[in-house]
C-alpha cells in the first residue's frame, strides 16, 4: 500500500488513461459508423436483350439414308441422236437429265454443238516433290587402357584427306548440268544443254580411274563396272564378312593378308584333340551344366578377346514410281527431250599397316546399273506383235470430251541424299579378363525416300509448247580407309582390315514405248486453234485413224510444256582412320584367350531406282527431238596411298581446278586444257610440313 498522497495520484493517473483509451475509441468508432451509413457509389445495371431463334429441330439419329440413284446418274441417251454414253457419271459437265414429269417441256436444255452434247473433263494437276536428307556423324573415340599411354596421330590429319577425297570424287562423274528446277521461265534450254553434256561424256580417264561410258542403246541392259552382265550381283552376297551371317567371325588367309592367325593349339587346360584317357579323367564331370558366365547378367559376348573399329554401315536409298500423265497420241508443236542417265562413282583410298609393315586388303567396289523400256503392245505366243485386221471395221469416235490447261504441268521428283562420317578410333587396349568385347565402330547411317505417284490418262494429249522428260540418277561413294595397328611381345591374333564395300545400284525402267514423227496437218490446225481460244476439237482430228476403235475420245491441251524429271543425287562420304595399339605382354600367361581384331568391313550404299509407267505413245512434233541416254561407270581404287594424304596434294589442286568452273562465279574463266598429273607414287616425298594445308 502507498500512502494517501501516493494514491490519489496513482488514482488520478490511472482514471486519466481511460478517459484518454475512451475518447480514442470514440474517435474510432464514429468515423466507423460515418463510412458504414454512407451510400454505396453503384452503377446502374445494363440491360441486354437476347433473342432466340431456333428454326430447326432436332430428329433422331438416322445410322442409314436410303438413296436409289436414277439412270441418268449412270448413263444419257437422248431419243432423237440415238447416242449412248457410258462411264461418265463423274465427268459429265452437264446437268443430269431430271426424271420425267407430266410436262414433257420442263426439261433443261442441253449444251450442243452440231449436235453433239459439249462434254469436258477436269483438268490434271501438277506435282512437285522436294527431298534433302542429310546425315552427319563424327564417332572418333579414344581409348586408353595403359597406364603408358601410345603416341596417336590427331584425326584431323584424316579429315584433311578425306576431304580432298571427296574433291576428288566430285570431278570423276558425269559432266551435267544441274537439276532444272527454275520452272519460272522454259527449262528447255537447260534440258538442250543436259542433252549436249550427256553426248560430250567419254570414258577418257582424268587422275588415273578407271571409266566406262555407254550412250544411246548401248545403254540398255544390265551393266556392271563397264562389263554388259545377265545377273547382277545380290547385296547381301557382296556385303563384308563382318555382316555375314554364316561367317560372323572375319578370318582371312594369313600369309599376306590382313590376318595373323592364332595359335592352333589348345588353350591350356582344355582337351581338345587330346584323346588321352588319363587327360579326360582330369575334366570337371559337371562342365557346362551350370550355363554360361553371361546367363547371370544381361549381357552375351563371344569367348574371347574381340575389338571392333570399324563396321560402320552408309545407305542411301530412293525410290520413286510414277504414272502420272500419258496418251496413245500425243502432239508437240515446240520440241522434244527425252533424256535418261545415270552417273556412278567409287572412290577408295585405303592403306593399312600391320607393325609398320604393309598389309594387303580386301576390299570391294560395285557400279551396277540397268536400263529397261518396255512395250504395252500385245504379243502374240510366237514373240511377234498381231497386226490389226483391215477387214474388221472399229469405227471412229462420235463425241469426245475436252480439257485445257494454259500454261504448264510439271511432274518433278528431286531428291537428294548426302551422308556423312567419320570413325577415326584410337585405343590403346591391355586385355586382362577372361572375354572382352570393345566396339568403337558399327555405326550405321540410313536415308530412305520412297515416292509413288498416279496420275491421268488420255486418249490425246495436245501441247502447245515442248514435251520434256529427264530421268538423272548420280551417285558417289567415297570411303577413306587408313588402319594402323601396333602390337607389344610376339603374341598372334587374328586381325581383319580392309573386307570394305563400296555398292552402286541405279535402276531406269521404263514402260511404254515412245515412237515420234512428223506433225500432220489435222492436229497442228487444231493446236493453233487452241492457241487462239478453242475449247474443243474437230471431226478432222477426232476421225483420225489412229482412234479407231475409239467409241468417245478424252482431249488435254496444254499450253504450255509437258515437264517430267525425276532427279536423285546420293553421296556417301566415309572416313574410318583407326589406330589401335595392343599391349599382349604376358597375355597367354594371364588369359589364355584368342584376339580378334575388325578396323575394317564398312560398307557405303547407293540404291535408287526410277519406274515410269505409261503406254505406247505416237508422238508427232513440229519441232526437233532430243532424245538419249547415258551410262557412266567411274572407279578410282588407291591401296598405295600415304595414310597422311601427302600423296594427295596433286589430286587436290586437279579437283580445284575441275570443280571451279561455276563455284567462283559467273565470270570466271576456266580453261578446259588443264594438264592431269597422274597420282604420285607411294612413299613419294613432299616438301609441305603441314599435310596439304599449303597445297
């Protein structure tokens, strides 16, 4: 307790502090009621209006619709022509004839000229395909099993002569144009100039390849590597042993060849070709009954040692079938190109060194190519086409239908295909277990088109300006092989370089023959008629005699060209450079088991085929015919090449020269007498330090 004095202020304070918490409460509480008794500021509502108007209603679901079409649906016959029409329910260009009512005159009437019923058909459209496909795959590994490290090449050496390879191969083809395919102007003259390149092209020899050319109707036929064949080879028989399935192992001959046998004798502690009865009491009675060592586990190898560099797989494959436009009759009033070629090319530039010896290789190299027209005429049993009989009245059509089109239809197929790798492996591998299985290669690389395109036919087809068809396949393998492989203590192993492939196979089949000959007179008439606005024929070209036996004739005129190309480019670019060292101390001692070593067996593959399907045709041009075809077979196989490509500088300066023209520009001057230096010997000497870099 205080004392009184004390207390009373105490008090005095304490009732002063309320009366202060009370005014402020106060003070709160009104300005609180202010705001809640205030008004709310709102807006006024808007007001919308919606009206519904629901003019259908709905009905059950009907899963069938009854319909019996009528027979004008199918045919047309007026009474009083005495015509009959079949096989024009999608085509006719009238209104079907409505049924029958009571008042005969309620018929529409019917678009005719002279009597005829004016019958058109919907034109043809164009198609045009455009297909690049390009690979890349660079698998240049290393491996270092050593605590001593080998001294390896960079594989950059490699690249730089893999790539005046590929220059290399790019002069060997087949000197053409580019594929036309500015259709914003005529592509006639770039087809005139194809044709004058394809009848240029000889089989003389430019760095030493080896050329075969075939031209006109020589090329006809199956041919392999410049040599006329019967059969051609199948590609899995010609594929390297490493994808063989009967012989899985690669094993080649040892003396002089890529391969260094094992040992013929038997691993210690096994028994085989031992018949000694006292060795087989020292067998374990339960071998082989616990299964492998790889039935525990996900993985399956082969007994033994095996290291695999190389195995790497290139395939460029096209295929492309068209049947899109043709005619029995066809008339041009410009000119004619028909042209067919096919281009192959095989570049192999390939050493391989065993303990700084040269090995032999064993590699293969096909350009297979087959070109083929065949006839839709009949043949009779005895092989020869029946002629018509000159008694037997066919008659000549009554009516025919008519489309045109002004300006041009284009059936255009282009495809290129372009893939490329390298597998420049170094490893350098110590082998203690009991199996081993090393794979630094079996890549594989694939690109695929596959086209079919169907299209028209006619009876005639009229062209104002020029019929152009080009069918141009170009393939190029090159493929750089250099293997170097060093091995420690005497120890044999079975080794395999070399076994590559390099396969062409190019296909131009053609069906339905073309025979051209001079214009007459009844179909370049009615070709200008066009021209100057005609939208049908006249009895003159309809009774022509080559429709005999036409009941109603199917007319195109086109007013401008008729373009076909089909057009496939596929290179395969491949470097496979190993270096692998193999450090076999004490390697009998530690596992007793066989070495089997693959730095080779790649395969780069070009298929293409081109199918044309039509018939017959007689075609009567007003203008000049261009017609040929071109085979040309290329080989430039070099196993004594210098692996750091100082044999290539030559080469190089030759495929610099030769690719110039048009990569520089347009007003460069190349000249055509260009002396070819031969390839340089092996071993020759150079005086550039830096591989090719300053050549």
């Amino acid at each position: 307790m205080f004392d009184k004095t004390t207390e009373v202020i105490a008090h005095m304070i304490g009732v002063f502090h309320i009366a202060v918490e009370e005014a402020r409460m106060r003070d709160v509480y009104a300005k609180f009621k202010a705001i809640q008794a205030a008004e709310p500021d709102t807006e006024e509502l808007i007001h919308i209006a919606v009206t519904l108007n629901v003019p259908y209603t709905l009905t059950d679901f009907t899963p069938e619709v009854d319909y019996t079409p009528s027979t004008t649906d199918y045919f047309f016959a007026p009474a009083d022509y005495g015509l009959f029409f079949r096989g024009l329910p999608y085509q006719q260009p009238f209104a079907p004839v409505p049924e029958q009512t009571d008042t005969p005159q309620s018929q529409a009437p019917l678009p005719f000229i002279n009597g005829r019923p004016l019958l058109t058909l919907e034109p043809p459209g164009s198609v045009a395909t455009i297909t690049l496909q390009a690979a890349w795959m660079d698998d240049s590994d290393e491996l270092y099993l050593n605590d001593v490290q080998a001294v390896f090449v960079d594989p950059s050496e490699y690249v730089t002569s893999l790539h005046t390879s590929y220059l290399v191969a790019q002069t060997l083809g087949a000197m053409s144009t580019d594929a036309p395919l500015d259709f914003s102007q005529s592509t006639l003259t770039a087809a005139i100039t194809l044709h004058e390149n394809m009848g240029a092209t000889d089989g003389a020899s430019r760095i030493g390849e080896t050329v075969s050319v075939f031209h006109g109707a020589d090329a006809d036929g199956s041919h392999m590597d410049g040599e006329t064949v019967e059969d051609t080879p199948i590609l899995d028989d010609v594929m390297p042993a490493y994808f063989s399935d009967e012989n899985p192992d690669v094993a080649l001959e040892a003396d002089g060849s890529d391969e260094t046998s094992s040992t013929d004798a038997p691993a210690e502690g096994t028994t085989e070709g031992n018949d000694d009865p006292d060795a087989l009491e020292n067998t374990d009675p339960f071998e082989g009954l616990g299964g492998s060592s790889s039935d525990d586990g996900p993985f399956d190898i082969d007994a033994g040692h095996n290291v695999v560099t190389g195995g790497n797989v290139m395939i460029n494959d096209a295929s492309i079938s068209v049947g899109w436009l043709d005619a029995p009759v066809i008339s041009v009033m410009g000119d004619v190109v028909e042209l067919n070629s096919i281009s192959q090319v095989n570049v192999l530039f390939e050493h391989v060194t065993l303990n700084g010896h040269g090995a032999a290789s064993l590699s293969a190299s096909f350009n297979v190519a087959m070109m083929s027209y065949t006839s839709t005429a009949p043949v009779a049993e005895d092989g020869t086409t029946p002629a018509d009989s000159p008694a037997e009245d066919l008659g000549l059509p009554q009516n025919w239908a008519v489309t045109r089109i002004d300006g041009d239809i284009l059936t255009v197929n282009w495809v290129n295909q372009f893939s490329f790798m390298t597998d420049h492996d170094r490893a350098d591998i110590q082998f203690t277990g009991s199996n081993t299985h090393i794979v630094m290669g079996d890549n594989t690389i694939a690109n695929v088109v596959d086209l079919a395109e169907i299209g028209y036919g006619y009876d005639l087809i009229m062209i104002g300006g020029s019929l152009i068809t080009i069918n141009q396949i170009s393939q190029t393998n090159v493929m750089m092989d250099y293997d170097t492989i060093t091995s420690s203590a005497d120890v044999r192993f079975t080794f395999s370089g070399g076994d590559n492939l390099l396969f062409n196979g190019a296909s131009i089949s053609t069906t339905g023959v073309n025979s051209y000959g001079e214009m007459t007179s009844n179909f370049a008439t009615a070709s200008e008629a066009f021209a100057a606005g005609a939208t049908t024929i006249t009895e003159d070209v309809a009774h022509d005699t080559v429709f005999e036996g036409d009941d109603l004739l199917t007319v195109l005129y086109i007013s401008g060209d008729l373009t076909t190309v089909n057009w496939l480019e596929q290179t395969n670019v491949m470097g496979d450079s190993d270096q692998v060292h193999l450090a076999l101390d004490n390697f009998e001692d530690q596992t007793g088991a066989s070495v089997d070593l693959v730095t080779g067996s790649n395969a780069a593959i070009n298929l293409a085929s081109v199918d044309v399907y039509g018939i017959d045709s007689e075609v009567r041009v007003e203008g000049d015919v261009y017609s040929d075809a071109l085979l040309y077979q290329a080989n430039l196989i070099d196993t004594d090449s210098d692996p750091l490509g100082v044999a290539l500088p030559a080469l190089a300066t030759e495929a610099v020269a030769f690719l110039a023209d048009g990569m520089i520009g347009p007003d460069t001057e190349t000249s055509n007498d260009i002396e070819i230096i031969a390839t340089p010997p092996e071993n020759s000497g150079s005086p550039d330090m830096m591989q090719t870099m300053l050549a």
